[in-house]
C-alpha cells in the first residue's frame, strides 16, 4: 500500500521551523516536499520549478504513481501562478533557471535543498547563499567536492560552520549500503568489500529502446532487461 501523509514522523511542533526552498521538482523535490508536509519544524516556503503551469504542479503534487495519491482531505489551490497553498501553508512559485537571478533572501528561505541533479558541485551550489542569500545548501544527489552525510552513520560529523554551508546527502544506493556497511565494520572489521546493487529504473533512461550517450547498455529499456553497468553512487 502507497504511504498516506500521515505515515511520515512528524517533527516537534515546538522547535523553530525551518524555512526551506526546494529548486527542481522532479522525483526527489516532489519527496522532499511530501515529507515536510508531515512535519511541523519543515516548513517548504518556496519552489523553483519548469512545470509549464501551476495546474500541472498541483496536479504532480496529488498525484504519484509511486508514492500513491495525497488524501483528498489535503487542500491544495493556486492564489495565483506564483503561489500556491498546501494544506494551508503558503507556497511561492518561480520559474529560474539562472541561481544568481534566484533571490531566496526575499522569499525569506534560509535553507535550500538542491534537487536539479545540475549543480551538484560545491561551487556552483554556493550560488544559492552567494547571490540567493540562503543559508545553506543541501544537494539531494553525490557531490564529488562537497562533505557528505548520511543520517545515522556519519550526521553526528556535521558542523554548522561555513566550511559545510553545502552539503550532500550522498545517493540513495550510499543511503542504503552505508548503514550496513557501518555495522559489519564496527563488529568484524572490514578490509575490503565488492558491492552488487539492483538498481530501480530512473527517469534518465528510456521506456522503448534508444540510444544513450553515457552508456550502449543504458539505451535499453530497463523495464524488460537486466542493464550491467558501474555505478557512481560512491563518487
């Protein structure tokens, strides 16, 4: 059964929200923000999104043919087609695809979490506090250049100094090997270790074969084949 709204942790109502700004809403933006639609210290108060209207947004936002449907006793409307309101919280909408013309500052967002899969380089995430006037920066893919976390084996390293204004939060195969990982090395001990992961398909590859620059194999359709590759989850 899909997860409803309800089935995520809620935060302490207590604690200080923090405002955060999402910038792309593709497959993990459209998460992030049904996440923090179930907490109380998340508050999503901006997206920077290349949906061609508002009605389309709303309507990815409802609808997930993997996540499941949002309840309808969650409202959601357009004020307008730079604002939205979700379970009555206020959301401002732009469309910019420049992160030196994004003025986060203004839309009062202090933390932006980088879902583009673009700018996952530390300088060019850096955008978003130089020229946006957030906070900080969470990139929501690998960053060869950035520190990376993952809650539960290496978050207690985080320190909130300007040497981590950006971050990433590692790839979902690192998300799930590393706690793993973390437990064998603590009890027995690791030297060195081969990793096989099945990988679910991912909007860059294709339904109907084609072609692909990066990789023969990935021009298959991985619906009905088996795609061997090499994976950067670690990069």
């Amino acid at each position: 059964m899909a997860p409803s709204i309800n089935d995520f942790p809620v935060g302490d109502s207590t604690a200080s929200s923090c405002r955060v700004g999402i910038n792309g809403f593709g497959r993990i933006g459209r998460n992030v923000l049904r996440v923090a639609l179930g907490r109380k210290d998340i508050q999503i108060v901006a997206i920077n999104h290349t949906c061609t209207s508002v009605q389309d947004l709303l309507y990815l936002i409802r609808y997930d043919s993997s996540m499941g449907k949002l309840p309808d006793s969650l409202p959601m409307h357009a004020l307008s087609d730079n604002e939205i309101v979700v379970d009555g919280q206020h959301i401002a909408l732009t469309s910019e695809r420049d992160l030196k013309k994004l003025d986060w500052r203004a839309l009062g967002v202090k933390y932006v979490v980088e879902c583009t899969g673009k700018f996952t380089k530390r300088e060019q995430a850096l955008d978003h506090v130089k020229y946006g006037g957030a906070k900080r920066v969470v990139i929501s893919a690998p960053s060869s250049d950035s520190p990376t976390f993952v809650y539960g084996v290496n978050s207690n390293e985080y320190r909130a100094d300007e040497s981590q204004q950006v971050l990433s939060c590692a790839s979902c195969t690192t998300n799930c090997v590393t706690p793993v990982l973390k437990v064998l090395q603590r009890e027995f001990g690791i030297t060195q270790g081969f990793l096989t992961t099945v990988h679910a398909a991912t909007r860059s590859q294709q339904v109907l074969d084609g072609y692909s620059k990066k990789n023969r194999r990935l021009g298959k359709n991985p619906l009905n084949c088996e795609l061997q590759t090499m994976t950067v989850a670690y990069g």
